[in-house]
C-alpha cells in the first residue's frame, strides 16, 4: 500500500474482542437441551443472531421465544467479559500507528452496555462501535462491515477484518476485506480457506505484521 495509516481495522466482539463464547455455548446448550431435546446445541447456532436462531429452530415457539430471550438478557448481565489474550496491546499499537479501527458486533446494545459497565475503556478502545441496531441486515450479509468501512472513510482494499464465526467470516469475505480468523470458537482446521490468515490469539499480532497483510 502506498500509504499505510490508510488501514482500517474492523473487529467483531465475541470470540475476537471478549472470550465469551464458551459462555454462550453453555447457555444454548442447555436450551437445545430444554426446548429442543438436543445435545452440543451451543455449536450449532455459533455466529448466528438472535433473530436467525428463533426463525431457523424455534420457529413458531413464541412463548419459548420470550423465556429465552428474558433468560438471555439476565444470563448476560452475569457473564465474565474477559479480553482475548494480546487483543489490548495489538489495538494500543493499532492506534500508535494511527491505523482506524471499529468494532462490528451483532450484538445489541443493551448487552453491550453489560460490557461498558465491567469495561468502562472499551468505548475508547475503538474508533466506532457498530451494534445489532445500526444494521438492516445480518451476518453473513456484509453490510455490517461495509458501513463500518464507511465510517472509517475506508475501502474493501484497505481494511482488514477479524472474525471468529463462520458467518462473520463469510461477510467478511464478502465485504472484500482481508480477512483474519480467530481459532477461539472454531478449530484451524475448519477454518482452513475462510481467511487469509489464522490466528490463535492477538499476543504475537503487531501493525507491523498488519501491515504485510494489505
């Protein structure tokens, strides 16, 4: 790239930004267990909205809709948010270096003021932060990554997203980002031809490895 503060960095929240997927796989665990009679529910919903959950396995189930999404909402005020190991200092440095970055999350905002409530620094962590309410369209849709792209007066050639699910990383892709995949959620292995590149964590990233990818 001729100038390289022109990168745009744009994350999505859980399993990238907050380890908090292997709560999430014990909350609908327990629901595909209550509502559905199934086992290892957790892994079949992962990256997939609300929304998308209820129309696809609880279609028609209105009132196990309701006990879910109250369960939810109270199951996240309890959860432990905790960073991804390196993901504060490779945004630090991000920011050294002048690189723009957002957040881009499904989630709503009333979870992510759970979130701001234990992390107060988060909202100064990014640039922008993009929640459920500003998009039309879900993941693995890519609108949410292109009006983050926006935002960030960026283009598809110059950003770079980082995903966790399949279906965020499918929108990255359709985004035309680079995209980076996290291995938190889903093995290497069946990430393998979803991103550019794999990562384990952030504890080894830099903007100057950023910059080789773009």
């Amino acid at each position: 790239m001729e100038n390289q503060n022109k990168i745009a960095a744009l994350f999505d929240f859980d399993g990238v930004v907050m380890d908090t997927e292997p709560q999430y796989t014990i909350f609908w665990d327990k629901q595909g267990h209550k509502y559905l009679d199934e086992i290892d529910f957790g892994k079949k919903i992962k990256g997939q909205t609300l929304k998308q959950i209820f129309d696809k396995y609880f279609s028609g189930m209105y009132e196990e809709q309701d006990q879910i999404t109250k369960g939810l909402d109270k199951y996240e005020e309890d959860m432990t948010y905790e960073y991804l190991p390196g993901i504060k200092d490779f945004i630090g440095d991000l920011k050294a270096n002048h690189v723009r970055t957002a957040l881009v999350t499904s989630s709503n905002e009333n979870k992510m003021n759970n979130v701001y409530h234990v992390h107060p620094e988060m909202k100064e962590l990014f640039d922008h932060i993009l929640t459920a309410e500003c998009f039309t369209r879900s993941k693995p849709d890519p609108e949410c990554f292109l009006s983050g792209m926006k935002l960030l007066d960026a283009t598809p050639e110059n950003s770079i997203v980082f995903e966790d699910s399949f279906h965020g990383l499918t929108a990255g892709r359709a985004s035309g980002a680079t995209v980076v995949g996290l291995a938190t959620t889903n093995t290497r292995e069946s990430l393998e031809g979803k991103a550019d590149i794999i990562l384990d964590d952030f504890k080894s990233m830099t903007f100057e490895k950023l910059k080789q990818l773009v």
